[in-house]
C-alpha cells in the first residue's frame, strides 16, 4: 500500500463501505449506543466530556477522525492514530482507563459491526466473503490502537464469537442508568450548537429521524435502553431508508458521499 492509497485503499471494502452519508448517519448512533452500552466506557463519557451540552461536538470528532483513519494518506492516517492514543491516555477513573486493551476491543468491534450492519441492511446484502474482506482489513487498525494480538479476534469467525460473548446475558455490556441518560441525548440531540436559528425546536420535531439506526441495534441492547421499536417506529423507519434507497441512484455523489471519500478519490486520480 502507497503513502497516496493511506492504509486502506481505493480497491479496499472500508473505501466501498463508509463512503455513503446515510450509511454512516446509521452506523455512527448506532455504534455510539453499542459503546455506551459498556458501564466503563458510559462512565468515561460521562465524566470527561461535555457530552449531554454538544453531542454533536463527539459525534463529529469520531466521524472525523475515523474516516481520516480510512480515506488519508499513509502519514495523515498513522498521526490521526497516535492522536487518539494519546489523548486516551488522559482519560482514567476509579472504574476505566480508556487505553484498557478490552475497552479499546469493544469501542473497535462497535465500529467494525455497525460499519457491516448498516451496509448489509441499508445498501446491499454483504457476503461471508465481503464481510470477512472488511473485517481482516481492520486489524492492523486494531493492533495500532492497542488491542494485543492474543485479545484481538483473528477472522470473522472469531470476531462474532466475541460479540455474542460480550452481548450475552453474563457479558460485560450491560446498559446502565449512565448508559440510559447518555442515550437520551444521543437520540434528541440540541440544535443549537450545529443550527442555532433552531436552538427551540423541540426534539419530538426531528427525534423521528434517528429511528432507523436504533432498528440496527441489537434486540436486546434495544430493550435495555428502554426504546420504543413498535409498528409506528418500523413503518418510519422502513420509509426512511426506502426513501434513500429510492434517490441514491439519481443523487450526484457530491451530494450522497462523505467529503472525505470524494478528497481520496481525487488524490488517487491525481
């Protein structure tokens, strides 16, 4: 892989995946909702953010650092990883460090999963062999943040493993009152701060077009959050994503695509 490709690639799953805008308006609360789920992660957001104040600010800082981790260059990528090793280091409490190699696995699974979960059921159906593809393309990602190799799961096979065990009524992932007020604000987000002439719309207004990223939640995730997934919440959801499948083939992609991805695609022209 060339410095221009970055650690991935045009011919890569991870440029084919997250290119899409309203894949990854799915995938990004999604994944959110799976680490908060962890009582230790919960706590660290909690503790050492202004979260419940600007959500988006967090939203926005992921989003960016992970596609700079997937569409930059060679140098652009590897920095952006140090940075966030770095500043995670900072980050510790009574009950968490958030550079614990088994924190580090499930923010990175939350990642991987929800990337494969909303392309599977929002684009197109994924392959064992698509799925398996993506997968081993992220471990090199993985072992740079940390995860040690006799932690992180080796194939797809193992991946899921993990998942299950981690999901299970006994695992680790148990969704907390922390996790619920976090939750709150993840799904009625404050206009303000990204619209301000909006800061007074109620979020009842708008909350609506996040429900189809908690359909991509696990049942059981979904349950212990408390959220409502009945017939109003399926049909909305199923229109929304109907609606996008509908437009996306007539949309421009400088429109439907991350900005990101379109950068990297005019630097491998280039």
């Amino acid at each position: 892989m060339t410095e221009r490709d970055g650690l991935y690639g045009p011919a890569s799953e991870a440029w084919a995946l997250n290119r899409e805008a309203m894949l990854l308006l799915g995938a990004g609360p999604r994944a959110l909702l799976l680490q908060l789920a962890h009582p230790q992660v919960a706590a660290g957001v909690a503790d050492h953010s202004d979260f419940r104040a600007d959500p988006w600010a967090r939203l926005d800082g992921t989003l960016r650092s992970y596609l700079r981790i997937v569409y930059g260059t060679g140098t652009a990528a590897r920095a952006e990883i140090r940075r966030l090793n770095a500043l995670h280091r900072t980050i510790t409490g009574p009950t968490y460090r958030a550079r614990d190699p088994e924190l580090s696995l499930w923010v990175y699974a939350t990642l991987v999963d929800s990337t494969i979960e909303v392309a599977d059921r929002w684009l197109e159906p994924l392959s064992r062999s698509r799925r398996a593809a993506y997968y081993a393309e992220t471990l090199p990602i993985g072992r740079a943040f940390g995860i040690p190799a006799g932690l992180l799961p080796p194939d797809l096979d193992a991946f899921e493993a993990y998942l299950a065990s981690a999901l299970a009524a006994d695992g680790p992932v148990r969704v907390g009152e922390a996790a619920r007020e976090l939750a709150h604000v993840v799904l009625h987000p404050p206009l303000g701060p990204v619209a301000p002439a909006l800061a007074g719309l109620p979020p009842a207004a708008y909350a609506w077009t996040l429900w189809p990223a908690i359909g991509l939640l696990p049942p059981a995730i979904r349950r212990g959050y408390g959220l409502r997934w009945g017939p109003l919440e399926r049909a909305v959801s199923a229109w929304l994503v109907a609606g996008w499948r509908a437009w996306r083939p007539i949309l421009p992609a400088g429109f439907r695509q991350m900005p990101q991805a379109l950068a990297a695609d005019r630097r491998i022209r280039r």
